[in-house]
C-alpha cells in the first residue's frame, strides 16, 4: 500500500517543526501530500528527496513570502493554519476551486478563540484562501461542533505555540495521527476519553518517521476482493491505529470473509456473500473516507444498507453523497439520500452493478470507487476526471494492473 495520506502531512509537518534532521520513509506521492511537502519547504523547512517516499526535513520555520498553494488539501490547508497562526509572521494559504468551497470557518473559530488572527475570502470570510496573522496565542478548551480530525489537529498544531495547555473535546473519536505523533515528537499531550490536551513546548521530531500502508486505499482493493468472482487479495502493512480501521468492522459485519493480522498490519479478503448493515452515525468518523466504496460493497449485498450521519460527506473534495449516488445510479444501483442519511438498495450479488459512465467530479475517492465497480462487477465503467485518483494515490492504475494481472 501506497504511505497513508494522513500520518504523511503530519510527518512533513512535525518534522518541520524539530530542530534535528528527520528522515521520513514512505510518504504518500500522492498530489496532496506533495503539496504539503512544497508547503514546509516555502516556510522555510529544507526538504531533501532521496527518491522511492524517503525524505529528510531540516526544520526551522521562518515564513513564507508568497502565498502558499495546497491544490485539492483540506488537510494540508487546515492543519497548517493551525500550524503558522502562532508564528511571528503572516502566511497565506490557497487551494484549487474546491478548497475555496469549503468550509474554513470550523477552524477560524477556535484558532480566533486562541487569538489568532485569520482571515478568510468570501461573503463570510469563511473561505480560502486564508491569511494568516501570526499572534501570539493562548490555549483553549474547545469541544468540536463536528467529529473531524482535521479541526482538531489545526488546535492542537496551534496550541504548541500557546500559552498555557490547549484541550480539543471531540463528540465522537476521530483518527488521532497528531497527538500521537505529537507525543512521539516529545511533545508532552494526554488523552482520555474523547478529549486530548496539548501542552506548549520544544517539537523533537525522531530521527526516522516511517509511514505504514494506507487504510484508505486498501479499503478499495479490499472492497473490490469481496465482490469480485474468484478473489483472495491480500494487502500488506496496514496502519490499523484508532478511527481508521472501521471499514473493516462494517465489511466484517456485511459477511464479509476479511481477516486481518494485527501484527503486521496484513489484510485478506476474499470473495463473500454480502448482506445489508447499518453503519450509525457514532460510527462514521472512523470510515468516513470509505463511504465511497462501502456504498459500493453496499451495492452488491443482500439488502438496503443505511449509512447515518453523512453530513460531513457534503463538504469533501466534491459533494461526497451527491456523487455517491449519481455514481451508484450510473451504473445501475439504487441509491438515495434521505435527510441526514444515505440509503443503498443492493442487488443480488450475481445481478451487481453494470456499466455506465461515472463523473468523479474531481474527487479522488469516487474515481477510484467507480474503477472498482467496473473491474469487480466487468463494466464497463467509464470515469471521467480519473486524473482526479492522483490527488492520493497516482499508482492507482498500476497496483489495479497488478492486483488483476490485467494490461493497462
Ligand atoms: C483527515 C480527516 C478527515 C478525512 C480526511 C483526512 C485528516 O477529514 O476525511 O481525508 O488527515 O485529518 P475531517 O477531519 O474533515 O473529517
């Protein structure tokens, strides 16, 4: 598996922070995460490549002049805001057409509660690109309004530069990437159920940061094992750490025959009979990147599967749930949204999904999704804007070459 997204930004970041030389192994090559890399380089970081994912930072940031550009990175965007806001200089962050939709002012609020001085675009002010007035801060008690691992890694970033202990309350669990690399890095931060308290002090970031497998790109490969004739797939050296393992439980739950080793992080599945779950809103932070997919799985089991809570798919990289079910309804499967809830009506596992043309609507997620569909059911799948699957994973392609012995 490609390096997970996630723990690569924070990689880049942390790192950027230490004093010591830290070489990372294994970052994601995806857009996103190059972005991030470019990111701390123009703060002042010096990025060393050494080719294959392997990195070394030299830390020390001392401000960036022209305003910084995160492409498609909601995480890349938000946790550097966080990042910068206490800092002695003012730094300004951008991103392509759908990072200026999104929603910013879930990070403005808090980090302006520290003190922090960031301004947004827009009617609302709300929006990137954001610039950021370095401030000298203070630490917050602050429980999220959403579970998002994004806004409380952006306080938490913050709070290393704060006055006294910063405390992130979150309603339910999310991936918690940050305070576990914070705490690696000799950051001093406890956790206890469902808060994390940050306290300020000097980052030293370990000599060597090596990035496991991505949950979330395994989570296609896997989906696509379970449904697709004559499968037996195993994905190997898994991230299977907190909030990012869910797909797996609800997978396991529709019958699937997945097994996973916890020791070396190794994934199987192999073709399965799937049946209809209920996937609640308590557990949607820890899948919330594996709906597109799911809904896929979802597609070809025995029965209406309901995923709860699906607000926060509303303002991913594209409108997550309208693209879930205009993919779904492309290619033939019923699916609809119904008030805070996404509804899956699945065919008989022979029956599947057929052919159609799906638009990824610039979303990396749904791309990927509907390639999947298309090689596990036999299409043919057409996706517009697969150039979109870059944004994580540029080796899509290839590892689906490898995973079905087909030509490109
Ligand atoms: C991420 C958190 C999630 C997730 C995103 C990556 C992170 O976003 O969807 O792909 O790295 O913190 P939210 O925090 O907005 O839910």
């Amino acid at each position: 598996m490609p390096g997970d997204k996630s723990i690569s930004h924070r990689a880049l970041m942390i790192a950027a922070l230490g004093r010591q030389p830290c070489t990372i192994q294994g970052l994601s090559d995806g857009d996103d995460v190059t972005h991030t890399r470019l990111a701390v380089e123009a703060l002042g970081a010096g990025v060393e490549d050494h080719g294959s994912g392997g990195v070394t930072v030299s830390g020390g940031l001392t401000g960036a002049s022209d305003p910084i550009y995160l492409g498609n990175s909601g995480t890349g965007i938000r946790l550097l805001t966080g990042l910068v806001a206490g800092y002695g200089f003012t730094t300004t962050l951008d991103g392509d057409a759908s990072i200026r939709r999104r929603p910013m002012d879930r990070i403005i609020e808090p980090l302006s509660a520290m003190g922090a001085s960031v301004r947004g675009s827009g009617e609302s002010a709300a929006l990137a690109p954001l610039t950021v007035e370095g401030r000298p801060l203070r630490g917050i008690d602050y429980t999220l309004p959403v579970a998002s691992a994004q806004v409380k890694s952006a306080v938490l970033l913050a709070g290393l530069r704060a006055e006294g202990p910063t405390t992130v309350r979150e309603p339910a669990p999310t991936r918690a990437h940050t305070e576990e690399m914070l705490a690696d890095a000799g950051v001093r931060v406890e956790s206890s159920d469902g808060s994390v308290t940050v306290w300020p002090g000097e980052v030293k970031a370990p000599d060597l940061i090596g990035i496991p497998g991505d949950p979330s790109q395994a989570a296609f490969w896997l989906v696509g094992a379970c449904i697709a004739p004559g499968s037996d797939l195993t994905v190997e050296n898994v991230y299977l750490g907190p909030a990012r393992g869910g797909f797996v439980d609800v997978l396991a739950r529709m019958g699937a025959d997945i097994t996973v080793d916890s020791d070396s992080g190794d994934i199987r599945a192999r073709t399965s009979e799937l049946r209809a779950t209920r996937v609640t809103a308590e557990e949607m932070p820890g899948c919330i990147d594996e709906v597109p997919i799911l809904a896929v799985a979802a597609a070809a089991a025995d029965g209406v599967t309901v995923f709860e809570g699906i607000d926060e798919l509303r303002v991913k990289e594209s409108d997550r749930a309208a693209s879930i079910v205009e993919m779904l309804t492309a290619l033939g499967g019923e699916c609809r949204i119904d008030g805070h809830n996404l509804v899956v009506t699945g065919r008989t596992p022979d029956q599947g999904l057929g052919g159609g043309t799906v638009n990824a609507h610039g979303d990396h997620r749904i791309a990927m999704a509907a390639f999947i569909a298309g090689a596990a059911f036999g299409g043919p799948v057409t996706v517009e804007g697969f150039e979109a699957t870059a944004t994580s994973y540029p080796g899509f392609a290839r590892d689906m070459q490898h995973v079905t012995g087909w030509a490109q």
